[in-house]
C-alpha cells in the first residue's frame, strides 16, 4: 500500500442507488469486514467506506453514499449523494466509476434514476441486485436488449447469496472507464423507462403475492394493530428483561474486580481512583451494551425485512399529530428501557428535524434507571391502600409517574414545532419495500458498527465524567476526627451545601442536594449516594426507613416529580451530543430538563404542603 | 378528482401532479417517484387512524402517502 503506483492504481467506486436496493448488502459483501464507518465532516451523515482487491490485484475503494432517489436532492444525505456524484463534494473526489445498484424487482423507479445518474455523463454501470427474488416472481429481464438501451453495461447481482457479486467484480476490474453512450439524451426519463421495461422485462405480476397477504394482515386496521403491539411487547420485554442477566452478570463482574483490585492494591486515593473512578467508570460504559445489542438486533432485522415502514405507516396519524412521525415510535418506546439505545435508534428517522424533535423528547420516557428511586420513595411513603376497589395506591402513583413523562414529551414535542414556527410540511412519502429474510451478515455487521460507535464515541465521554465525579466527591478528604461522611467536605458536598438554596423552594434537604451531584452520573445512583450521605452501608430498607422518618411527603412526591423531567444522565447527554453532533442540543436539552424538572418540583412541594402533606 | 380522496382499490391514473406554491420539494419529488402523467395507479390500504396515511401502490411500488401529500395528485378513475 505504500508504494505511490499502488495508489496511483487505485479504483474508486461509488455504489448509488434508491433506498430499500440492497446497496447495503451489496457494500458488504463486497468489502466484508474490511470497513470503516465515520461521518462526514460537519454533519451526522454516516460516511462507509470498504476496500476489496480486484482479481488483477488492484486496490478497490469502494463508498456506500446514501440511498436517494433522485439528483434532486430533499434531504442533507442526498445532497451528499447528489454532490459527490457531481464531484462537488468539499472532502469527497469524485469516484472513478459509479455502480447504480438497481433492485430488479423495482425497475420502474429505480431505472429512472439510473438514466438520471446517466445524465452526469460519468463512466458507470449497473448492477440489477436481487436477480434471485426476481427469478422467484418470474421476472424475466433481457440484459443485453437493457444494456443497449442503457448504453453502460449491466450486470447480475445477488447480494445475499455468497459469490453473488463475482460477476460484477470481474467486469469492473476489465471495464474501460468511458462515458456512457446515449449520456446527453434527452426527454422525459419516465418515457425512456416505459420504454426500456417494454421491451426488455418481462413482469407477471405488479408486486409479490407475499408482500399483498402479508400486507393485507399485517396493515389490517385490527390485525395490523394487535401484531404491531406484540412486536413492540417483544421488543420492550427483550429490552427490559432479556437484557437484564447479562446486565447484572457485567455488574457483578465490575463489582467483583473492583473488590479484588481494591484488596491486592494498597488502600489510598490510587486504589480509591482504579476501583471508584475507572473500574466503575468502565462497568458504567459497558453495562448499556446489552441493551444496545438487544434493540438494534430487533430493529436491524425488523428494518431489512421491511416491517419497520409498515410499523411506521400505521402510527403515522398519531405521532403527527403530537408534532412527530410514525417513524418516532420506536425509538420512544426503547426509550422506556434506556434512553441512550432510543437516541441511536432515532437515525432511522429520515427527516431531520423530527429526528432531532424525537432526541429531544426520548429522556423524558421513563427509563429503568428511575425504577430504583421510584420504589424507594413509593415503598417509603405511599402507603398501600386500595383505590377505587380494585387498584394498589402505590401502583397508581407508579403509573402516573410513566404517563407524566408520555404526556409531558407529546406536549414538548408539541411546543417544539410551534417554537419552531416550521410551517413547511414534513413529507412522509415513505415507501413500502418487499418483505424480506433479513440476512444475518448484514445484521451481524450492523451491530458492530452500532458497538462501536457507542464505545467509541460515546464510551469516552461516559468514562471521563464518572472520573470526574469520583474526583469531586473524594476531594478534599473529611479532617481528622470528622464524624460526619467523608463526602460531606468533598467539593461535592459543598455544591450540595451551596444547592440546597437554590432546592429549598422544591423541599429538597442538603442530603439530597448532595447526593444529586454524585448522581449526575446516573439516576440509580442517586440511591446508593444517599446511602452514602445517609451514613449507611448502602442497604436500601435502611435507607427507605430513615427517609420514611426524616423527609416530609411533600419532600418525597417533589423528589418524585424532580425525577420524572431531571436529566440525571451524563450517558443520554453524551449520545446527544454524538448524535446531534452538537453540543447546542446538549445544553437545550439540559436547560428544559433542569427547567421542568424545577417547576414540576416547586409546584408539586408547595401544593402539597398547602394541602398539609 | 384528488387522489387523497379517491377510495380505496379503484384503479385510477394519474392526470398531473400541482404543485403548492413555487418550490415545492414534495410536488417534485412525488413526479420523481413516478407520479406522472398516464401512470395507473390504486390505493391499496389506508391506516388504521382517521385513514391516514394512505397506500398507494404505483408502477412496482407500494407508498405511503399523507392525505396532505396526495392531495397533489389529480386523478381519474381508470374505468370511466
């Protein structure tokens, strides 16, 4: 690779395409695992780019741009597309050959664009993708009659079946690169299709018998709904559950290397730092992997298949009309499990700004992580009565807290659009793919790349602020002969101290203004810091008696209502900013948080203080 | 006629697609997509809620179309 002539040498291809073409696919069969994923400088646009070595022994570059469907570009990933096929792109040259993949069972869209592509007048080719699903529909295509037509050759590809692209690998590696015959004529490019399918395709059917049963049930107003929920119930129960053991089994892990390295290291502020600040700062990072894995295993697989749209087409009306899209659902419904997967999954939102309007509002989704503070206070001062004959107190005040965090994200979201003033319309014009076998290779390597985007980009933020936070609750250490908790004269604890100003309208003591700091990190561990401030071993049923005595109701349903909206996460703040590549969203998002967190607090403590709780 | 308010499973084609007001990106992307004159096309679903959006199924291509964004589309029926 170091030697000039071999870069001189070098191919490079850019594979274009409609979406749903199997351009994906198609990439990494060619590449394998020989990929690098990054963005594309300046925007969240995710840039793939493979390499593959031609049968010759030619160095091969190939770039994956985004699906679009046409030059005429409506959103910031077909411009991308649009700019680098044009060669207008800033850090992008522009390809030596353009390979437009075509699904061969959707020629009548995808053969438009590909004359469009003809148009730029650059060396190209055509791989008809998914041969075997056509052949499968007795779709008969004549290759030659289309490549004559065409004017730049056209090649068979199945991308899910090994050896698939054999052909088109060696064509290209034998291919003169020269402009496209027929590249300046013009007309309508709907004509020349009709024109082109007429006499060189052979269609039975419109669409796949398949795809109109399976859309008959699964679109149907009834079935279409019941099946849409027992996906979503699977999703949530592999999310919330499955997940869980593998969870705790990385918790007792970190717990149980910590306790060693804390024995064999010397006791001290280097054990202090390796077992409290890095051990756990890395257990913090990694416990969000299963999760991850689990919803993008889902999502990767209900994508391909094509269910994901059809989930999409039939909350649509719903989501709009809270100011979102059918395509929001998902990674709000996640978002009760973890916000952080939620987020990541908001990238399959085509539009940009109701993705960013679904990032904004996914923390306000009650996540696991407030259960532990939930069932604290709940436990502590709910008492257990029955209501209306049939249901638990306590299951009531648990139920409100999940419906405040929904309404209050439909109502944001709500205001969003109306602080937004944005009167244009969001398009949907969402297409419905063929059903198909999701591939594992292709889900395989979609949850790699999701892996590492969240280790890497985000891991680090994660890691660095619990090291920070260690820091601030260890320094400076208690004076000697101290009695109360080291963590009382930490700087910490003097923020604490300095908050409970500011939180004495909202009824929060000093201890929980203190233990709110060391919580940042996470909401769970809020509960242990308390413990901590508490003077305790961490026992939450001692911890839950001694509220239950020292705080007020009015203290506790305050701090209840403070957790609903707090955004007690450093981990959601860091996928915000990695997704919104922003840190202007990371400050909106803490600035409504924090704002809402403190209005639902005061008005809850003082209206519960006037009623005498 | 308006597609959006054409029912469902009458076969139809397209006469034109109007545009709303002078840059309108759905308008052009709908002619993209192959919403053009002489096209036949049917709806073959509408969702569950206020029967919006609505499926179209157009050349080899199933859609999912607003109400707002189909409002664009003049139709007429394919067997008149």
């Amino acid at each position: 690779m170091s030697d000039a002539a071999t870069i001189d040498n070098e191919l490079r291809l850019a594979l274009v395409g409609n979406p749903n073409c199997g351009k994906t696919a198609l990439f990494n069969q060619l590449t394998g695992g020989r990929q690098k994923v990054a963005n594309y400088a300046g925007v969240t646009i995710e840039r793939k780019e493979g390499f593959y070595t031609s049968p010759s022994g030619r160095s091969v570059r190939v770039l994956d741009l985004p699906g679009t469907y046409s030059m005429d570009a409506a959103s910031p990933d077909e411009a991308i597309t649009r700019d680098v096929c044009k060669g207008l792109h800033a850090s992008e040259p522009l390809p030596d050959l353009i390979v437009c993949v075509a699904d061969a069972t959707n020629l009548r869209l995808h053969l438009r664009f590909a004359l469009e592509l003809r148009a730029l007048g650059r060396p190209m080719v055509l791989a008809l993708n998914m041969m075997d699903a056509a052949k499968r529909r007795g779709i008969v295509i004549d290759t030659i009659e289309l490549e004559r037509q065409l004017g730049f050759p056209v090649i068979e590809t199945i991308a899910v079946r090994q050896g698939g692209s054999v052909d088109l690998v060696q064509r290209i590696d034998n291919l003169k690169l020269t402009v496209p015959e027929h590249a300046g004529k013009g007309g309508s490019l709907h004509a020349q299709v009709r024109e082109m399918l007429s006499s060189a395709v052979t269609m039975p059917r419109l669409t796949a018998q398949i795809d109109d049963t399976l859309d008959r049930w699964l679109l149907h107003p009834v079935f279409g709904l019941i099946a849409l929920a027992a996906v979503m119930f699977l999703i949530f129960q592999a999310v919330f559950s499955w997940a869980t053991p593998i969870m705790d089994l990385i918790d007792t892990g970190t717990t149980a290397l910590g306790v060693w390295v804390g024995n064999v290291l010397p006791a001290g502020l280097l054990n202090s730092l390796i077992v409290d600040g890095i051990i756990a700062g890395l257990g913090g990072v990694i416990v969000f992997l299963p999760q991850i894995l689990m919803l993008f295993l889902f999502i990767l697989a209900l994508e391909e298949s094509g269910y994901l749209p059809r989930a999409a087409f039939l909350l649509d009306r719903l989501m709009l009309s809270a100011g979102l899209t059918g395509r929001s659902f998902i990674p709000l419904l996640s978002s009760f499990a973890c916000a952080i997967p939620g987020i990541m999954a908001a990238r399959s939102i085509q539009d940009s700004r109701d993705r960013l309007t679904t990032i904004l509002v996914a923390p306000l989704m009650t996540c696991s992580a407030r259960l532990p503070i939930y069932t604290l206070l709940i436990a502590a001062f709910i008492p257990r009565n029955t209501v209306a004959g049939i249901f638990n107190l306590q299951g009531v005040v648990l139920f409100v807290l999940y419906a405040a965090g929904i309404v209050s994200a439909l109502a944001v979201a709500y205001v969003i659009k109306r602080v937004r003033k944005d009167t244009t319309e969001h398009a949907l014009m969402m297409e419905l793919p063929s059903y198909r076998m999701p591939h594992p290779r292709d889900v395989l390597i979609g949850l790699y790349e999701r892996a590492m985007i969240f280790l890497r980009r985000v891991g680090g933020i994660i890691f660095t602020m619990t090291v920070l936070l260690w820091f601030l609750s260890t320094f400076p250490g208690a004076p000697e002969g101290s009695t109360d908790p080291a963590i009382n004269y930490s700087i910490a604890g003097t923020l604490g101290h300095w908050l409970s100003y500011i939180f004495a309208p909202i009824g929060f003591n000093w201890q929980i203004s203190i233990a709110l700091v060391p919580g940042m990190a996470a909401r769970e561990v809020v509960v242990s810091s308390l413990a901590t401030v508490y003077a305790l071993s961490g026992n939450a049923e001692n911890l839950g008696a001694i509220v239950a005595s020292q705080w007020s109701l009015a203290t506790a349903l305050s701090l209840l209502a403070w957790f609903v909206f707090a955004p007690q996460c450093i981990s959601t703040l860091a996928i915000i900013k990695r997704e919104t590549n922003s840190w202007r969203y990371v400050w909106i998002t803490l600035g409504y948080l924090f704002g809402l967190a403190y209005l639902a607090s005061l008005l809850t403590y003082q209206i519960s203080k006037a009623l005498g709780a | 006629m308006r597609l959006s308010e054409l029912a469902v499973k009458v076969p139809s084609i397209v006469r034109e697609v109007e545009s709303l007001g002078d840059n309108d990106v759905i308008a052009r992307r709908l002619r993209d997509l192959g919403f053009v004159a002489g096209e036949p096309l049917v709806i073959v679903a509408s969702a569950p809620m206020g029967g919006d959006p609505l499926l179209v199924q157009i050349g080899f291509t199933r859609f999912a179309l607003r109400r707002s964004e189909a409002a664009r589309v003049r139709v007429e029926r394919a067997d008149v």
